[in-house]
C-alpha cells in the first residue's frame, strides 16, 4: 500500500469502521473526463485518458468571467480525492462556517492519473500504460480543470504529500494561475538520500519477485507486495505514536500484522510500481523564483518522509518570493508523515495564507 493509503488506514480507522462519511458538508459530485490522445512527457500517447474527480459547491465568477472561489486540493501517492471527505479532514475545513465552506468555495478534489479511479495500469494496459510522471499528472489535471470543469482561475492549490509536490510544480508551471499555494509534507528538490532508497526498496520488491513476469502476472505477486509493504510501513511511520499504541512485543506483532493484511488488501502490483516511478524526475529547485502566489509550506517534526534535520526548507524557501514555511514540533496530537491529513493541527496557517492573498 502506498504512503498515503497507509496514512489513512491509520488516521480514518474509527469511521471506516463504522461506514460514517462526514456529512458537515454537502455531499460531492462525482464525474469524468477524458481527455483524447494525451501526450506524455515519455513520448506515449494514450487514446483515452479517464480522470476522476470530485467536487463541492459551486464555481463564483467576477465579471470579467474569471473564477474566483475554486480549491484544488492533490492526494499522496497511492492516495484519491475520497480520503479528503473524511470527518478529519474534509469535517475540520468543508462545513458551514469553517475555512473552505462549500457553500462558499468550489472545492475540487480530482484523482491522479494511474490513482482511484482514474485510468491506471490495473485497468488493462499492465506495464505497457505510458510511464507517467509528476509533470504528466499537473498537465493532466490542468487539462480537468481549464476544459473539463471551466475553471480559468484558483484561489488556492493544496495538496498532501505528492499532493504537495505537486503544488510546488503548480507554481511554476502555471504561475499566476492562483492566488495561493499550500504544500504539505514535501519538499521542492528531487528525491534523493533515503527517501529515494526506500522508494527503490519498494519498486525493486515488486520486479524482483519471479511472479511479477515484467508486468504481465497471473496472480499478485505477493511476495513483492509485500516486502513492498514493509518499507513503505517503516517509510510513513511516527515512533512516537506505534509506541504508545504498542508498547510491549506481542502488541507490536499484532499491530504490525494487521497493518500489512489491511495495506495488501485489493493492492495491484503494477499500480503501486508506477505510482513510486512517477516521481523519478520531480525537481522543481531550479526554478523556485518563478513561483508568483505566496506560498505557504508545512512539515511537521516527526515526518520520516522529509526529516527536519535535513534542513532543505529552510534553505530553499529563501528562494520563493512570497515563501513562508511551517514547522509543526512534534506532539501526542501530531502522526508523523500523516499529520498532512490532520487540518486541526494546521488550519491556523491556512486562515493566514487565505487572509494573504485576498484580492
């Protein structure tokens, strides 16, 4: 299971385990697009390119025709739209009153491409899908929003882990088309040290595995999968937090094992290979003084996906203009990489962001 689905896994368990959706907020409308012989950065082409996606509230315009009031918030990797109508985070910032009311913010939560319901390998292509990346993704979403949903212009871009990446490549790939820009759990240079090593941890399992067959197994390679599983469990865990819920060794196994059973549940092999691939050329430090919008980038202390020690926000935000960065210290309330998914630990930042950039 990927890093975002693992995430949730752990900060949802409650309402999943009674079915409860968050119904502070009106309910989403779903929908497609597809987008004809869209082009990859690879050179592929794909005849048909399905995105999904979710939305809540209506689009506003001012009269020159713009729109003024859209959110685009972007999921992690392995994650989609739907995890953001949980009552943790979607409860804490959808609901009347709160800071993305839907009764007065059009709120877009689409999936990615190779993501939930939009087109991915599993769908039947297997490992001849085009080998999409993080700049492959933003277009595609570009694409939903400008001929899909009509959207010219948003008043903010959002996103979770991968979702915060790719709102560092939104900045400088369509600056000026927002008017405010919120990264989570990221970082804006390549991926390198050891997050990249796990990453290789996660995709070598997967193709080492004889039943993998280059892409064209029978059954799940399971083996793969879940070695796969291990690294990523490790990867987006809070030391903190599986201490307290375990504490002694016979709790510790059973956590473990019920984790690694719920993470390998309706996993695909190839979905989850190309999600970790996308990210093989993501580096938007190049050109981090394009980005026009204030930015806002928040981390907290105990994420092992982008570790504080490292100290590479504090030296690169200096180079976005209208750049701030957040670090949230580590606390019984905080859960490591998955805090991203926790809007009461940070929602406070967002209200200054929006009060930033009003026009």
């Amino acid at each position: 299971m990927m890093i975002q689905k693992v995430m949730m896994l752990i900060l949802v368990a409650r309402w999943v385990q009674t079915g409860a959706m968050a119904q502070e907020f009106p309910t989403p409308v779903e929908g497609d697009f597809t987008i004809r012989d869209f082009r990859f950065e690879s050179g592929e082409v794909l005849p048909e390119l399905k995105l999904h996606y979710r939305t809540l509230g209506k689009p506003s315009r001012d009269v020159s025709g713009a729109v003024r009031n859209a959110v685009l918030i972007l999921h992690g990797t392995g994650g989609s739209g739907r995890q953001f109508l949980s009552s943790q985070f979607g409860g804490v910032l959808f609901g009347s009153g709160q800071l993305l009311d839907a009764a007065k913010y059009f709120i877009i939560l689409p999936d990615g491409i190779g993501h939930g319901q939009s087109s991915k390998p599993s769908d039947g292509l297997r490992a001849r899908f085009p080998h999409y990346n993080y700049n492959d993704m933003v277009t595609a979403h570009y694409r939903l929003l400008t001929d899909g949903l009509g959207v010219n212009h948003l008043r903010l871009v959002m996103g979770t882990s991968m979702g915060g990446m790719h709102t560092w490549v939104w900045g400088e790939k369509y600056a000026g088309f927002m008017d405010a820009l919120m990264p989570l759990a990221s970082l804006p240079v390549q991926i390198a040290g050891r997050n990249r090593m796990i990453r290789r941890m996660i995709m070598d399992s997967i193709k080492n595995d004889p039943e993998w067959h280059d892409g064209e197994y029978k059954q799940q390679p399971m083996r793969g999968l879940t070695h796969a599983v291990y690294a990523l469990l490790f990867m987006s865990s809070s030391p903190l937090q599986l201490q307290k819920q375990a504490p002694a060794r016979e709790e510790a196994d059973r956590l473990f094992d019920s984790r690694v059973r719920a993470s390998l549940d309706n996993r695909d092999a190839n979905d989850m290979l190309y999600q970790f691939d996308a990210s093989r050329d993501y580096d938007p430090s190049p050109r981090l003084e394009s980005v026009e919008a204030p930015l806002l980038a928040i981390n907290s202390a105990d994420d092992q996906v982008n570790p504080p020690e490292l100290g590479i926000m504090e030296r690169e935000i200096k180079r976005v203009k209208r750049g701030r960065f957040v670090l949230i210290p580590t606390s019984d309330e905080t859960r490591g990489h998955g805090t991203h998914s926790l809007p009461q630990l940070w929602k406070q930042h967002l209200a200054a962001l929006l009060d930033e950039s009003k026009r």
